[in-house]
C-alpha cells in the first residue's frame, strides 16, 4: 500500500501523501499519533508536533466537518494573518516544498473517518483531477482498513454465546439482565464475557464491545 500511494503521489505530481485518522477529539492529538502511512519527512511531522499545530489547523477543522476533497494553498495566506501558528505552518511547509495540498476524506465500513493527504508545490489540482484521485484514495483506503482489520481479528474464534453477550452488553444490558434473556446464569454470563475479552485481546467488557464493533465482529 505504501508504493502504491507513493506511486500514485509522483504520478500526479504531489511531494509526499500521509493517510491520517480523523480524531474523536482534541485532547492531546498529536500528527504522529493520527498517522496511518505516510512519506511525509520525519522531520517535518517531529517539528510540527512540537510547535502543537494540529489543534489549531484550519486543515483539520475542515475534514472533521467535510466529506468533500478540497485544496489548500498556503502561498495565497494574505501577509497580515501570518502571525502564530499560521507564520510558524507556513514557514514549515515551505521549508520542505510543500505549501499546497489537496485533501481527500474517507471512511471505512464501520463509518471510521480519515483523509487521504497529498503535499507539494505543484499548480493546484482541477476539479476533474481531485475527483479521480477521491475515488482512487476511497479504493486505497479500503484496502488499508481491510488490512488494518485483518491484523485485529481474534486468533480464537468466539463462541455463539460469547458474541450474544457482547452484542447485548454493547445494547447497555447488565450481566443480570443479560442471564435473564438468554436463560443462564449471572456467572455464566461474567464467564463468556471475560472469555471473549481474552480472546480480543482486551482487559475488560468495555474494551473488548468497543473492538468487536471497530472489526465489525457485532453490529
């Protein structure tokens, strides 16, 4: 997937891509952390978690409220707005060559959003060209969260019980109430769930609802 997304950035003239998950919130997010695969240089990302700019990214602003492929061009920045964090991005990006960017949201089957990010400082991208490289970036990135899915699968199956309790758990339903419905015991119930946990790979219920949904094992 990397060469292909490297391959696809120098055919169309681009610097260097990143595929970035979008976060849930902006608690101490950080572009390293968000980072799924990039060729963005080492230094660039390090020197741009260190000056903290995500937060404060008009970029990032835009694709958690999009779902539409747009441009940015930091070369057209009018001087006065080039104080603080937009003089300190804009003086990063264009160090390295990549002052323009084109941004392309996706999302996964389980509605996971991201973008599919592709920087340098070539001529911004036409209408036509950002429609074709969106579709190419939603093929691309449902491979990688195939792949990505692929690695989280549980290497022990679950049991039919085992997922009708975390089904039922992620529905909010306590262990008592879980017994009641399917005609077992509380203890019963608390077995099979701290089974599937282990079997996830996860320390407790809640954790392990939370992975069985993100692989698509319950819906």
């Amino acid at each position: 997937m990397f060469r292909a997304l490297k391959r696809v950035t120098a055919d169309f003239g681009w610097r260097a891509f990143m595929v970035m998950r979008m976060p849930r919130d902006l608690e101490d997010i950080t572009l390293s952390a968000l980072s799924i695969i990039c060729s963005w240089p080492a230094e660039l990302v390090n020197r741009y978690d260190e000056l903290g700019l995500l937060k404060r990214s008009p970029i990032l602003a835009r694709l958690r409220k999009s779902v539409t492929p747009f441009r940015f061009d930091m070369t057209t920045i009018p001087e006065a707005e080039m104080q603080g964090a937009v003089g300190s991005a804009v003086a990063l990006f264009g160090s390295f060559n990549m002052s323009r960017g084109l941004y392309l949201p996706v999302h996964d089957v389980l509605g996971n959003r991201a973008a599919v990010m592709l920087s340098g400082d070539r001529e911004p991208a036409e209408i036509n060209e950002m429609l074709q490289l969106s579709m190419i970036a939603t093929l691309l990135y449902e491979r990688i969260s195939q792949l990505q899915y692929a690695d989280e699968k549980p290497t022990e199956e679950l049991s039919e019980r085992e997922v009708e309790c975390l089904i039922l758990t992620s529905a909010g339903r306590t262990s008592a109430e879980i017994s009641e419905i399917l005609g077992v015991s509380e203890h019963s119930v608390n077995h099979y769930l701290n089974r599937a946990a282990k079997k996830l790979g996860t320390s407790n219920r809640t954790q392990a609802v939370a992975k069985a949904l993100r692989i698509g094992l319950i819906r």
